[in-house]
C-alpha cells in the first residue's frame, strides 16, 4: 500500500516498487476471445473502428513483476511506475498520472500488465479508475484497449467505454461499453466481432470480408466463453443474415454449437441440406452429430465421436438411414428395386501405446451394401478393410500379430471369395555379423486365410538373411547377400480359385528356398552445363536354385510387372509367395543432373535370365522371356514450378510400348495444372484378372484471378476399348467423372461452388449432375 505520510502532492521523478492492491488483468479483459476484430454499427464513437491502428508490441518501462502474495496475504503485490504520484490526505485518494505501467503476478505466477494516462485509487471506497490510453495484456497475450475501467473493491471490472479486444491469434472484438454484473458476467453492449484482418498490405485500414454485429455480448468467466445475443453476420458489407446464436472461446478451446451447413444436390437423392452440431463433452471428447434431409430420399443421420486418452485416441463414425436399395451382382446388394430398407456405413479406428515398446492398431469400416457410400458419396473406395493389429518394437526386433477382413464394394466381385485373414503373424530381428562386420536378419512368419466360398490357405515360413556392405578403393560400393529360407502351405478346395496359375496343389505342400546375390554400383560425379551430374552405373547377379513354385497357393504375389522400382530387387514378385528363381543378371544405370534451380533423375534398365527353362512369371509381365523388357523412369523439376515424372517399359522386340505412364503438374500453389496419362498395353492372357489392359487420362486445374478468386476442375476419363480389355464397357473414349468450380477465398471467409458430373451408373447409385455450395468462415466459433 501507498504509506500517505512518505509520499508529497507532487511526485515529479520516478519511484518503483509501489504497492496497490490486487489488481486482476483477465478480469479486466474479461472478453477476449480467441477471435479477430468488428466494426459496429453506424454512429459509434470512434473506438468501435476497430481497424484503427494500435500499439501491439511489449509494454516498455515497466518494472519487474513481484512475487505472488504469499498465502494468507490479503492482497497481491503491484509494481508500478509513473511520472507523477499524488496522494490527497483528505478524500483519501492516491493519483498516478503520466505513463503509468503496472505489473503483477497472479496466484499462478503468469504476468500481466496494465498502461494508461491515469490511475485513481479511493481508498475509502476501495475503487479504481484507469483512463486515458488504457491498455492491458493477460497472462495469454491478450490485449484490451479502453478510454476508462472502473474497478470494483475487489478489483474486478465494473464499467468500460468505447473497448476493443486484440487477441493474441490476431482477432478483434469491440463494443461501446461493458459493465459487470452480480454473477461475474461481463456485459458488452453494441459489440462487433470478425476474424478477418483489418488492415492491407500496406497497413491501411479495410473493410473485413465479414463481421458480426451484436446488441449484446455475454462473457462467462466460469465457461471462459462469449455468447453473442440478438446477432447478424454481414458479408462483404452488403448482406446481413440472422444468426441463432454464437458462442466463441476465449481460451482458444472448441465450444459447442453448430456449425455452418452442408448444401448439395445430386441425381440420386436430390437437394440436400446436412446440419451438425458439436458437442464438446470435455476437454479430451467430442461428439459431432448431423441430421441430412433430402428432397428424394429418406433424411439421414450422422454422426462422430472422438476421445484422446491417456495412452491413445479413438474415433468412431457412423451414418443411417432407410432408403430404396437396387439389387446388383446376384442380389447381394439386398432388396427389391423400390422397397426401402436400413442402410449404415460404420467406420472406428483407434491406436493405443501400451508402454514404450507394444501398441495396438484397430480399425472397422464396414456398410450394409455396396453402393451405400458412393450414392450418399462418403467414400468411393473399392473395397473396406477391418483389422486389429498388436505390435511390439524395439532397435532391433519387430513383431506384428494381426487379423483383418475385407468388404467389396465392386459389383462384379463375389464377397465369399474374398479372404479373412487370422492370425497374421511376423516376427523380425536383425543381429551383428561379428566375423565380416555384416548385418544378420531373421524373420518368422505364418498366415491363415479363410473364404466362405473359395480356397482356404495356412502358411508358415522361417527364413534368415544375411548382407554386408563394402566400399572399394576406387569407388564401387559392393553389397553381398546371402538368404535360406524354410515353407510349408496347406490348402484345400483350390477348385474355388478360377485363375489356375493361382491355386496350387491341393494339401500339404513344402519349399526351401536359397538365394545369393551381388549388387555393385559405381557412382561417377563431375561438371556437366553448369551443374553437377552424378552417373551411376549397376549390376547385379542373383541366383536360385529351381522351386516349385505352381505347387504353393499364391495369395500375395499375383500383381507383378516389371518396372524401376523392383527391378534390382531380389526377388521381384510382391508378398512372399511367389520366388523368382534361377540365375539371372541385371544391368542398368541410374543419372542424376542438378543446378540451380534445376534437377533431372533419370534410370533405365533390363534383366538378362541365364536359362531357357519356363518360367513361373506370365506373359505380358515384362520378365517372361530370356531377357526382360527395358524399363526406365525420369523426373525432371525446375524450381516448384514444374514437376515432370515419366514411367515406361519397352518391349525387348519390337520396341512397343507396354507401360506408358507420366504425370505432370505445371504452375504454383495457387495456379496450377495437373495431367496424368496411363497405358497398359501388356498384351496379357485375360485369365489373370488382376493384370488387364488399360488406359486412363487424368486432368486437374486451377486458376487464380484477381487475388482471391479461382476457377478449378478436373476429369477422369477411361480411354480402354474392348480390344484391350473385352469385359471393359468403354468404347474408347468413357468419361468417369468432371467437376468445375468458382471459389473465393481470403484470409478469413471461403465460398466455392462445385459442379461434378458422374458418367456411371451403378445400382441405386444414378449418373447426372451434382452441384455442392460450400460455405467457410475461418477463425469462427460454432453458432
């Protein structure tokens, strides 16, 4: 406290360390939000124009924070300074003036501060009034700006004129005048609010592209929310739309609400108007539910729940309805064209560490049919994958124990064919060589896989590798490997598997497996046009003995095609199933030239087979014959203006290309196009369904114009004919999908709207128009 007898009328230097009572810098900035500024209605005083410029940079002069009051204290320690002090014996009145900074602690130790022209303390009635250039910051960076406060006896707001809020994440709210109430409410009157930003480029003052403008605002200190009453929100100036309600949070936390609709059309359900509503149950759990009507289907209800626990998180999201099902692939889609029956679509997911070591993974997708997700367009997956996985890692060991399920959502797949996986199991550790200094790695594996209507498998393999890495003098890098491995397979009703080269023998079956490989590259680098280019030439020589392979069911290894990326690999089938063996040698190079600016990758390369003995590996694969098609990849980018990746394989004969694929995507972040093309002309056998010909062309593109608007779109055409796939339906040229849009977006509001076009028809699921409005106000609260 200010001691009356030490301090003169007239205090004209500096005197630190002062003593005042408490005085509580969140309660003054009782409304912060963790939101941007308003301009209010017209006629307010000046303050309201909140995009007046203000001193946000750290308040300077002020003296140290003192500790906290110790417990029991009836008042906590403020230190201040000012140019003057006067203290009034009679009217027991105390008087700073001239740039006065105070600053204190609070019971937790956070800091804040207080600057104004002037402050008066009435010692009688236990009353303080700041005036003049009033500014405050809390303990979280949040800044008021008031003409006057008036301070209660317990140092709590009272009155405040012509206020403007600056929160830390860049916000503003401003009002006339704010007042609080018995119940600790602060009270804000003509208030506006926005999250756009106020100023320009240059710093000079702007309209923001939306505000909300409130006959009242109610600060809850206990919820540490802001509710907006009796509120409009006005766009771009010019359209005011009523609001139910909004409540922002002035800790930066999510609140409750709802949350800005969804407005669709499509062919299949008409006009579509989704609302959801958040619900924030704690601080760790939330629940998002929406309610989907429809002008020509059943409403729809969604919703979400979301948890982060201790030891992981989880979530949970689910869709229901009852609408009209069209049976298709033998009536597994369920129904009677026209009859309406229960449709839902599940999706959970969760991962959780156990200790430093285990975890589990766990995830459910699964839907009461197969076009459900693609008419209500959720998902166009092809398929939904259920699994439960336990792992345990370390520096050098990894095990895996899991089982999964799959659901098809193709209509020309039967679901009893698919597989359900359980137990999967690997187990992996990887040792020291002490003798070479190599590295030893073994591995444990076995599988399960049941059909309900198809081949059932179990395998089980244990196999050991061991590779060592070496540096010549002159350059080469030299990689050995050396691996045996150990099978056993059992399967029964092969029959089931309609693709022979698939099923394998019938019962119990064993393989053993030993393969030895030389890999050695010789990089070269030197000066090429003003940058520097790196050759790498490499050859590799891998060999195994004869397998019987056609004996072993394949499950895991049927998509094999030769390109760069398994061309040096040892063994080139994918999964473990299949095993590429005899002697075989490849050769190829990879090139490398960078500059400023500038960077190209190219690699090319064959396989050459030491033997003429059939071969496992189908025609049309690349790798059937003697010697293998020539396969390359090349990337070229300049800056990250252009990106350029080409992927193709040459026909050893006649030079026909038989995988031709690029993509390429040309502009910046905010102008762009992209164009993806793909041709598969392998000239396969069509009993192996997983390796048919195709050909696809892939475009998408945005334009910005005048700062904040764009168009953008894209299109999916199937360019396969019946030449090369006879089961395809595409006369050569089927378009899939397009879509074209507007949009706006700045710093604080998105608007686009969306036109797609599907070209496909499937079950309940109708080809036409659709047409999506998606409205966005960024930095916003639920209302």
């Amino acid at each position: 406290m200010l001691p009356a007898a030490q301090i003169p009328l007239q205090a004209p230097t500096r005197r630190q360390d002062r003593r005042l009572r408490s005085l509580s810098l969140r309660d003054l900035a009782a409304g912060v939000v963790a939101a941007p500024l308003l301009v209010i209605a017209p006629g307010t005083a000046q303050a309201q124009d909140l995009s007046r410029p203000v001193d946000v940079a750290p308040i300077e002069g002020a003296p140290p924070a003192p500790p906290a009051a110790a417990p029991g204290a009836e008042s906590e320690p403020v230190a201040f300074e000012a140019d003057n002090v006067q203290y009034a014996q009679d009217s027991e009145k105390v008087t700073a003036s001239g740039n006065v900074v105070l600053r204190r602690r609070d019971e937790k130790g956070n800091q804040q501060s207080v600057r104004s022209d002037t402050v008066t303390w009435d010692r009688e009635s236990g009353k303080i009034l700041a005036t003049g250039n009033v500014r405050m910051v809390d303990q979280d960076g949040n800044q008021l700006y008031t003409e006057s406060v008036e301070l209660t006896d317990e140092l709590r707001t009272g009155m405040m004129e012509n206020l403007l809020l600056v929160m830390r994440e860049g916000g503003r709210l401003a009002a006339i005048n704010g007042e609080r109430i018995a119940n600790g409410d602060v009270i804000l009157n003509q208030a506006a609010y926005t999250g756009c930003d106020v100023t320009d480029d240059d710093g000079c003052p702007k309209k923001p592209t939306w505000r909300i403008v409130a006959k009242q605002v109610i600060y809850s200190d206990a919820q540490k929310q802001v509710n907006f009453k009796d509120a409009r929100i006005e766009l771009f100036g010019l359209v005011q739309l009523p609001l139910v309600g909004m409540t922002i949070s002035t800790d930066g936390h999510s609140v409750s609400g709802f949350l800005v609709p969804d407005i669709k059309s499509s062919p299949s359900n008409g006009f579509e108007l989704a609302q959801s509503y958040f619900w924030k149950i704690a601080e760790n759990r939330d629940l998002t539910a929406t309610l989907s009507a429809f002008t020509e289907s059943a409403p729809m209800a969604g919703g979400q729940y979301r948890a982060l626990i201790d030891n992981g998180a989880y979530q949970i999201t689910g869709y229901a309805t009852a609408s009209s099902k069209i049976p298709i692939f033998g009536g597994e889609n369920g129904g009677v064209d026209g009859q309406k029956a229960f449709r839902g679509y599940i999706f959970a997911n969760g991962r959780f560490q156990l200790d430093e070591n285990w975890s589990v993974n766990a995830s459910i997708r699964r839907a009461t049919d197969r076009t459900f997700l693609r008419r209500y367009d959720i998902s166009r997956d092809d398929r939904l994958r259920s699994l439960i996985e336990v792992e345990r890692i370390d520096q050098d060991s990894y095990l895996s124990i899991a089982g999964y399920s799959t659901q098809t959502m193709q209509s020309d797949r039967a679901q009893g064919q698919l597989p359900f996986a359980l137990p999967v199991i690997d187990y992996r550790r990887r040792y020291d060589d002490p003798l070479l200094g190599g590295k030893f790695e073994t591995q444990l594996n076995t599988l399960a896989i049941t059909r309900a209507d198809g081949q059932d498998t179990q395998r089980a393999f244990a196999m050991g590798q061991w590779s060592l890495r070496r540096l010549t003098g002159m350059g080469q890098e030299v990689t050995l490997t050396g691996l045996v491995r150990g099978d056993v397979y059992h399967s029964d009703e092969n029959e089931d598997t309609l693709t022979s080269l698939y099923r394998g023998t019938e019962g119990w079956q064993g393989r053993g497996v030993a393969t030895a490989a030389v890999d050695v590259k010789w990089p070269l680098v030197g000066q090429f046009l003003g940058g520097t280019q790196v050759l790498t030439p490499r050859v590799q020589l891998v060999a195994s003995p004869r397998l019987k392979n056609l004996d072993i069911p394949n499950e895991d290894s049927r998509a094999i095609d030769l390109d760069t990326g398994n061309l040096f690999a040892i063994n080139r089938f994918p999964g473990y199933d299949r095993i590429e063996d005899g002697v075989r040698f490849t050769y190829g190079f990879d090139w490398s030239f960078e500059r400023p600016r500038w960077r190209i990758k190219t690699t090319l390369g064959q396989s050459v087979r030491l033997s003429n003995r059939a071969t496992v590996l189908p025609d049309g694969t690349g790798l059937a014959n003697k010697t293998s098609d020539i396969v390359g990849r090349t990337e070229i980018r300049y800056r990250d203006f252009i990106n350029f990746v080409h992927r193709y394989r040459v026909d050893k004969d006649s030079l026909a290309v038989r995988r031709n694929e690029f993509d390429a995507v040309i502009g910046n972040t905010r102008s762009y196009i992209e164009v993806g093309y793909t041709k598969l002309n392998r000239d396969i056998s069509a009993d192996i369904e997983d390796l048919q010909d195709r050909e696809e062309v892939r475009a998408a593109g945005r334009i910005a114009f005048a700062r904040y608007w764009s168009l953008f779109g894209s299109a999916v055409v199937n360019m396969t004919d019946r030449r090369e796939d006879p089961n395809n339906g595409s006369d050569g040229f089927q378009p899939l999908r397009t879509r074209l849009g507007a949009a706006y977006e700045d710093d604080c509001l998105e608007i686009a709207v969306t036109w797609r076009r599907d070209y496909v028809a499937l079950g309940d699921v109708r080809r036409g128009d659709s047409f999506q409005l998606r409205f966005s106000l960024k930095n916003m609260g639920a209302f």
